[in-house]
C-alpha cells in the first residue's frame, strides 16, 4: 500500500470544527490518512465538543489547539487542506509546500451557540452530526478512488 495522505484540516481558533474533523477523519480514515488540525487564531477547545465527542468514544480533553502558521513555519506537506470555516476565513489561510488539493466544508461555528451547556449540546449536535457525515463522504470518495 502507498504512503498515508497527509490532511490538514483548518478552521479559526481549533477549537471545535477542526478538531471533529481530525478526529472523524482519523477514526473513518486513518488507515488512510496522517491528519492534523490547526487554528487562524488558536483558542481553547469548546467543551461542548469534547463532550460530544466522546459520545463517538474520542477523548481529547487536554488536546493543545495549533497554529496553522507553527506548522507552515516548519515546512510541513500537505496533499489535502481541508477549511471548515467560513469563506473570510479560508481566504485568510497560507498555502502550504506541495499542497495538492485545498478543500472547503463549511459549517456552523459550535462557538457561536449560546445558552447553558445542556442547551448547547443539544444546539451544536447537529452540527457535529454534518461534519461526522462529510467526513464519512470523503473517506468513502477517497477509498473508491484508490481501489
């Protein structure tokens, strides 16, 4: 088998979208694919996440938010950019070193919904239920494209 895809999924602060996504990718794809996350601005992760999260048996409680311009510094190598923000925000994100292919998946930002935390569990769910979803898309898009 060839070497694993490498995928860097980016958003604003890391915090929520891009963290699904990693580890969706990860969990579907990760026979086929090295993936990363990364922030514009990097921020904490939303707790409400976190906790969604484990309901797919993920734990990153604890996980640090990156900066997408630590990994461009250090030269990494992407053959997919995945934004999962709005368009500003993926206009405002650097091309890597030999990126192949730049996508975009926008979807709400979690951070965005207010109320208690019960209230933004059951807000933001949908949400993670759209990203788990294109997440499971691609990853069958892409077996199919190497078989």
């Amino acid at each position: 088998m060839s070497a694993k895809a490498r995928i860097l999924v980016i958003c604003i602060h890391n915090s929520s979208r891009s963290q699904m996504a990693e580890e969706y990718l990860r969990l579907f794809g990760g026979d086929l694919f090295e993936v990363e996350s990364a922030g514009l601005e990097p921020g904490n992760l939303n707790p409400v996440v976190v906790e969604l999260l484990k309901d797919d048996g993920i734990e990153i409680e604890g996980k640090a938010t990156r900066s997408v311009f630590d990994l461009h510094r250090q030269g990494r190598a992407y053959d997919y950019v995945i934004a999962v923000c709005d368009p500003e925000a993926k206009e405002r994100c650097p091309i890597f070193p030999a990126e192949k292919q730049r996508l975009h998946w926008p979807f709400p930002d979690p951070s965005a919904v207010k109320g208690s935390f019960e209230q933004r569990l059951v807000a933001v769910r949908p949400i993670q239920q759209e990203i788990r979803d294109k997440v499971l898309d691609f990853v069958q898009e892409y077996r199919d494209s190497q078989s």
